[in-house]
C-alpha cells in the first residue's frame, strides 16, 4: 500500500534519514522500531509532507487502486492533500487541542469530510475503541491524563476515515498496563482493515502485534523481518529488548 524508495532527509547539514526503503502492504501493521534521534519522526514527516530537504520516492496505493506518488526526486505532496487520499497521522507528543473538548478534538479530526452519517458513525466507533472518552466527552482535551490524550490523538486520527493510520510513538510516557490496552485497541482498528505504521521505541511492545518491523538507527535500516521472529533475535534482544 506504501512503498518508500531510497528515502534522505536533511536538516541544513544534518542527515537524518540515510537512504531507507520500506514496504507497507496493504492490511498490515507495519513497525519501524529506533531509539531516540534515529530518524523515524522524520521518515513520517516525510510521508506526510512535513519536510523540506529531501530525495527518493514514496508510492501510496489507494484501496480502489489509484496510484500517487507521494515523493519523487523532490516533488512533494502538500500535508492537506496527503489526508484526502486516505493518510492520517496521530504525531509524536498527542498534539491535542488542550482548550477544546474531547468531542471537539475529535470532529476536527473530520474537517476534510462532509459525509455526515459516516462522521457520526465513526464517531461512535471511536468512543467503542475508547469508552473512557465517551465518558469524558464534554471534558477539555488538557485536563486529560496523557494516557486518555494518546487515546485522543489516535481518535483524532481515525476520525479522517483513514486507510493508512500512521502513529508516532503511541506509547511514550504511558504506564504498561495502559501500552498493553493501547496496542490491544490497536490490534482492533487493524482488524477492521486499517493498514497500519507503528513507530516504536518500545520495540518489546510493537514487535509483539507487528506483522512486520525495520529497525532503524542513526538514519539507516539495520534489520526487517517478521515481527515475532525479531522478538528472538539475539541481536535485536541485546540492543532493544534488555538483554
Ligand atoms: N527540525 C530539525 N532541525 C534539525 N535537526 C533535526 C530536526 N528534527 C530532527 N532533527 C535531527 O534529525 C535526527 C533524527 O530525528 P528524528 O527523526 O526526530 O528522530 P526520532 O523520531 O527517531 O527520535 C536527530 O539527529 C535530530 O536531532
Ligand atoms: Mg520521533
């Protein structure tokens, strides 16, 4: 469904992203597992059009077929256009608005759409993934703790009726138990046949309900395989599962 090609992204001098290629296919959760400044917020920055410095080529295949070229050479596509093909991103850090309400936050999510059934519908489907949020509806998005602002901002993101949900670090700063039930959640939106990017730093967590991963460091992918295969990989367990 998205395939990127050779993808480099620079800041000024900085290289960030070295050359990496990988492959979605369509119905999967795909992860691209890295520590801290290995370059995964900008592999998803340059899916969805957020950066400036960059070369290689991302193709998205729509459901009905449709071919689009997200990046070639250096022609990118605009971050508005990229949502109206069917790719929504949940960013690093929630990034929920803090003075609007969880129902407010979550038909922003909607702005592109105008069919008003399908909004609602996915609305409720939203508060079944997340009942504490249908609890919390009427509640301002910053008095969330940061467990129910990640379940927000995923939210958020579905609310665009996405094919390719794409989220950045979906478990940074939350307890275990509430990892465990995010990426349970995760496993259903998937099942409902959302494709899915999951980038992890917590390679135990992603690794588990991946189809596939890529590890990625200092820029360049490392290792890909099967994600349960990963989980028993001597070198992955040194690095990244403790041992
Ligand atoms: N806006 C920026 N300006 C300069 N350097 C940046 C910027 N954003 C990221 N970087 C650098 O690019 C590298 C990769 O960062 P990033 O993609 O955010 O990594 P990750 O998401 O894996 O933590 C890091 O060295 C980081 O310092
Ligand atoms: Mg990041």
């Amino acid at each position: 469904m998205l395939r990127i090609t050779d993808l480099h992204v620079w800041y000024g001098g900085i290289h960030a992203v070295k050359g990496i290629s990988l492959n979605i296919p369509k119905g999967q959760i795909v992860t691209l597992i890295g520590a801290n400044g290995a370059g995964k917020s900008s592999t998803v920055r340059a899916i969805t059009g957020l950066v400036k410095q960059v070369s290689g080529e991302i193709n998205y295949k729509r459901p009905n077929g449709e071919n689009i070229k997200l990046l070639s050479n250096t022609m990118v596509m605009l971050p508005e256009d990229i949502v109206k093909v069917g790719i929504a991103m949940s960013p690093e850090g929630r990034r929920i608005l803090p003075h609007l309400t969880i129902e407010e936050n979550l038909q922003l999510g909607a702005y592109i759409r105008n069919d008003k059934e399908g909004i609602l519908k996915d609305m409720d489907w939203v508060y079944t993934l997340f009942p504490r949020l249908k609890e919390r509806a009427w509640q301002k998005g910053g008095t969330l703790s940061g467990g129910e602002q990640q379940m927000l901002a995923v939210g958020r993101a579905l609310m665009s009726n996405p094919d390719l949900l794409i989220l950045d670090e979906p478990s940074l700063g939350l307890a275990p138990i509430l990892v465990r039930e995010l990426f349970n959640t995760i496993c259903q939106i998937n099942a409902m046949g959302k494709t899915i990017l999951l980038i992890e730093q917590n390679a135990f967590a992603a690794l588990h309900i991946a189809h596939r991963a890529y590890i990625l460091e200092v820029g360049s992918i490392v290792l890909e395989g099967e994600g349960k295969k990963l989980l028993t990989d001597p070198k992955v367990k040194s690095a990244y599962l403790g041992g």
